[in-house]
C-alpha cells in the first residue's frame, strides 16, 4: 500500500529507524552488562513491545494496570507496574499476579507499604515490591539518603516483599547535550546504589537495583551496581529528545500523515487536518532552544522542510507556517498534498490513535493496533 | 453504585449539569428563533449527543468523519462536517449521502470547490456545500468581503450544490466577560449576514446561515439574519469556558476521578494517579486570569478545594499544590483519597477515555460510551 492512501490523520511509523534504535539499546544494555527492562507506555502495542524486549516473556515496564493485564495476555511474564500502587489497585494487580504473571508493584511512603502488607495478609498473596526512589527531585519517591526509606523497609511484612529500588532520572528531560545527560545518569545511579546499599546494610533482601529514562539510558557510560535499566521514548524519538541531544530530527521513527485542506494567502499559511487531537496539547519543545510549536513538517517522504513547523493547532486544524516569517505560497502546497508532522512526544501523540502505520522503503506494509485507557 | 468504587483515572460526568446547559442552549435557540445545530465533537457519544439535540435526527455538527459516520448510524441525518473538506475525503463523505445520510460539508477555495464538482459530475452524486467564512482571523475561511467569495461560489458545479454558508468566531475564546462574548456575536453575525447578502445577490440560493462557538452562543442578544446556532463544548463546561466568563467553576460537569498515590512532604506536594494522559495535555488557562495549570482540584462529590490546582503533570503522576504556596499536609490527603480535577479543557480530556460515568445526587447511575479516532 502506498503512504498516500492512508486516511489521515495517521500515525506512520518507519520501521528501520524504530528496529535500529530498540536494536542499539539492546546491544548498549548488553555490552555493560545490565538486564534491559524497555517502558511499554509509549508503544502500547504488542508488536512495538515484542522489538523493544530481549525476549517475548520480558522482562518489560508499564505505566498502568491495563498495561500489565494486555501485555501479560500477550504473554510477558516479567513486569514492573512503574506508578506507586494505591489501595484501590491493590486487588487488580493480586489477579495478576495469581494468574502466573511476575508483576512487581513500587511504592514510596510508609502509609501504602502498611495497607499492602495488610492487604497481603488478609488475602493470603505475595506481591513483590520495588521502593521508589527520588534521584532528582522530579516527582515521587524517597530520597537515598532519607529515614523513611529504612522505615518503608520495615513496613512491608507478610507477603509484601521487599525485592529492590526503582528510580526515573525525570529530570534528565531537561538537560542538553551528552554530558549534561551523563551527568544526570551519574546522579541516577550513585542515588540507586546509595539507597540500594543503606537497605542491604539493613538486612533487606535486594535483587533489582532499576534505573533508567532515554536521555540518561543513551549517555550512561557506567552502570555499576545496578542490575537494570528502563527506557521507553528511546525506541521512536520525538522533538523533545531532538532537543535534549539524544537523536537528530531524521533519526525520528514517528510522524502524523496529514492532508492540506486549505491556506490564509495573506498570512502565509498553510492549513492542515492534523490539529491537536492527532497531534496531541504537548508542547514539550516551548522551553527548548527550538520551539517547533505542534511539530516539523517533513514531506509525505519523511523529508525534513527547513524552518517549516506547525504554529497553530484548533481541534481538528494544523497551521503551518515558515519560521522565517517568509509566507508560505498556496502553489508549493497545494490542497490535497500530503505532509508528515514530528510530534513534540511521541508517548502524547501516540495515545491519540488507535493504531501504527508501519512504513518501510516508501510502503506501507503493516498495521499495528495499539491501546489506551487504564 | 458510589464514585469511590470506580477505577481511577476516569471521567465523571454531573449528568443535572450536563441536562442543564443543554436545556439553557435548546431554550435560549428557540427563544431566538434559530435552529441548533449542536457540535458533537466535545462528547463524542451517543447518549451526550441525544441530549444536546432538538431531535433525534439531528440538526447536527461533527469535526470528523468517523463522527458523522458514527452518529449517522445511530440515526442522525442531518449533519454537517465543519472541517473544510479535502479530496481523499470525498468518497468517504459521498458513501455517508448514498446511504440517505443529509450530510453537508464545507470548503474555503476555489480549488477544492472544482475538485468537489469533478468528483461529483464522476460520481453522479449530489453533495451539499456551505462556503467556510472567516469572521475573525482565527484559523480556515474565505473573509465576508473577499472577492474570491463568489469565485467559489461560481467553482462549485454540477452535483457540488451551494446551500449556505458558515463561520465559526473562533477568536471568542480569547474574550473575557459578557461585554466582549456579545461583540464576538455581533462581528460573527454581522460576517456571516454580509457574506450570505453578497451570494444571495449574486444568484446564488443561500438556504443555511451558519453561526457558532460557545461564548458567542451563549451571550448573543440577536440571530437575526442566521438559520442557525453550533455550539459543542457548552454542554458540559471547562476552566477555559469559566475564564471567558460563560461558566462559573461549581457549573463544570465534567471532571477526573484520580486517587491520592503519595506526597511530597517537604514540597507540600500531593500525587495522584492523573497525569496529562488523562488530563490532557491542555493548558488553556495559561493564558487567562487564573492558570489552572492542568485542573482545578475538587472533593470526591465535586466540591471546589479553593487554591488547589495541578500543577505538574507527568504521564501517569498529578502534582497538587496549594496556589498559596502553603505546603499541603499529607493528613488532609491521605493515600488512597478520591479527588475530582476541573479540566482546563473538556474536549481535550474527554478524548483521553473510553466512556463518561454519569453521576446523580452522588450515585453512578450510567456510563456512557464515547469514541475517538478519525
């Protein structure tokens, strides 16, 4: 099937780049030595996970529960539910669990740690338990160096088992350039090691040691006395990571099919189906030294067109302009030409859609369905 | 069956709130003396749709054509695609008429009009068409005064058959207050009934004049000169609709259920299970008044938490703060605490789900499918 013959919007994904980078992080994963463990949430399909994992069993990460049941139901056995659990998911991830799959669950705080050793106790299950750490600031967890984390520890009895630490270099999003990322996955991994070590000396039992996020998983140059590494972006690319240095903007497995449907000759505009609800709100590059606005525009070939971005994006309306402030003229794009549009993130404009247009050599020669919700 | 037993993230809709404002739009339309002809893109659902409409029927307005494939078959006819049309689109919209469906669609170009025509002279098929008109700069549309008005006019041939026109004030949603929304109202109204004069003197028949977005439709004083109203996201309400002044807070019949997963204790940081995948990533309250950041934050049975908002946003990680800068005790918000979030924007989170729980007098007593996609 030709590209342009696909409806649009779409998603096109070119399968070359998307094998090459999934390939790359394997082989990385390998030669220093850790287990890579890839983030299934921004595929969120079985065929993208089944590149990115070392085997069709995982071991493999997800962001939600239903993350967990699809890809167990595909057959991944080896899961970390990466969220800190609440009470109400409790007996969700149980089902899992008593159905064969080794989901571990995380948790940050003394209060979820009690009410799941109760859990497990009243419902006679063993859950394995990662504690969350905070490496950067960014978000959840507990600092490495904090008494809570020898309390959480403590807290987690009967089937609750402690079996490791998790941290996200969140922050890591925001650096720019390989050694501002290196240093990130430096941080990352003295915060991981430290707060791995204080529970050993503790007495606890702790067999994962799981870093990990694309920019600080691309630059590490050391992961010593961790045993694992989650990614997940890494494996598409998007404009955000363009800008933090991770990949060039023709290295981006991932774009929008669009069609033109009009243009504002006065303004220099160039008007689009692809608006916001298949591109997605994030504006990831608007604090970046590029902003591209909603997107680069490429041509139906994946061609990056210099300077051209989508400005404007209304529902269902993407407004390409020149960044030069040239006007753009009705001829070199006339109605019905179809372009391709780099999203800001990938996880963000994926989850819009239901599905992947698998592009290779200029064909399109797969659909891969992909899922949303919780 | 109460709102604590539902899994989190999910939508919640006020279904007296939601009843209300479509029962102001239908009256204040009828008192007016203009048709409504309700956009349905904002609910995306059967049941959403049937209460916003006059009848079952329709008049209706859809943004894609998945849309009006959907509402079509459970029998809406009468529908107009309000996103100019663009030619891989239109044997898909042809196939809609041949199955009796009255769909109109829209077109701003000479170029697409010859397109229409030659499809329609090939096709054997009549396809209605209202002209797009640009009332104020906002994004598609011929402007009311544009010499190419009756170019387009005259390009349309054969089956591709002139009915009326339309705009859509789209720059409204930048007003602030009554005063500002009723100008909006005048200039699209004024815009239209020039344009509809211009082609109307020119021999053209003009049966359809056009009008509508949910600030204008709310406070227009006069339709004279219009046949009708669209107007989608007024039916439910957002923080964007509350800063323009069309709804106040406790009015917004939609929000988020998210549960409590953590604290950041020195930061005052709440963490829920919302992050931007079932908000949105919509931030239209950053340029307002008051930014909401990614929601305003309600009590389980929706009553407003004053200062509270979501200030952070991560996929699957809401950050709550205290606009004050009062660091928020995790005591007040335990683990596992059901809260709502205020949505910056309601087509934008509505999209992230696959279905509204309706709730009445604290009770879910529905849930109603919605679609997405293309």
């Amino acid at each position: 099937m030709e590209i342009t013959e696909l409806r649009t919007p779409c998603l096109i994904l070119d399968e070359k780049k998307f094998r090459d980078h999934c390939n790359w992080m394997k082989d990385k994963c390998k030669r220093l030595g850790v287990n890579l463990r890839p983030h299934l949430k921004t595929g969120k399909s079985r065929e993208v996970a089944l590149c990115q994992m070392i085997s069709q069993e995982g071991p493999a990460t997800v962001s939600t529960l239903l993350e967990a049941e699809n890809f167990f139901s595909w057959g991944v056995r080896d899961l970390i539910y990466a969220v800190g659990i609440s009470p109400s998911k409790f007996s969700r991830a149980a089902e899992l669990i008593k159905k064969g799959c080794r989901l571990k669950v995380i948790l940050d705080n003394v209060e979820t740690a009690k009410a799941l050793s109760n859990f497990c106790e009243k419902s006679h299950i063993e859950i394995p338990v990662l504690i969350e750490i905070d490496c950067d600031g960014h978000r959840s967890g507990v600092k490495p160096v904090s008494p809570d984390l020898i309390g959480i520890a403590s807290a987690l009895t009967d089937g609750a088992k402690l079996v490791g630490v998790l941290t996200h270099a969140g922050d890591s999003y925001g650096c720019v350039g390989s050694k501002a990322c290196r240093k990130a996955a430096e941080n990352e991994r003295d915060s991981i090691v430290l707060a791995a070590n204080r529970l050993k000396e503790a007495g606890f039992n702790i067999e994962i040691i799981s870093v990990g996020s694309t920019p600080t998983a691309t630059f590490a140059e050391n992961w010593a006395g961790c045993t694992e590494v989650r990614c997940g972006v890494y494996c598409i690319g998007d404009l955000v990571m363009a800008g933090v240095g991770v990949y060039k903007l023709e290295d981006l497995a991932l774009s929008l099919l669009v069609e033109v449907i009009g243009h504002q000759k006065e303004k220099g505009w160039v008007i689009t189906d692809g608006g916001w609800m298949a591109l997605s709100r994030d504006r990831g590059t608007a604090s970046q030294a590029v902003d591209y606005g909603y997107g680069a525009v490429c041509d139906v070939n994946g061609k990056i067109l210099d300077n051209l971005y989508v400005k404007l994006a209304n529902q269902e309306h993407g407004v390409i302009v020149n960044r030069t402030g040239e006007a753009i003229s009705p001829e070199d794009f006339p109605v019905g030409t179809k372009l391709r549009i780099l999203p800001n993130h990938a996880c963000a404009m994926a989850a819009q859609h239901h599905s992947y247009h698998v592009v290779n050599d200029g064909k399109v020669i797969a659909e891969w369905p992909r899922f949303c919700g919780w």
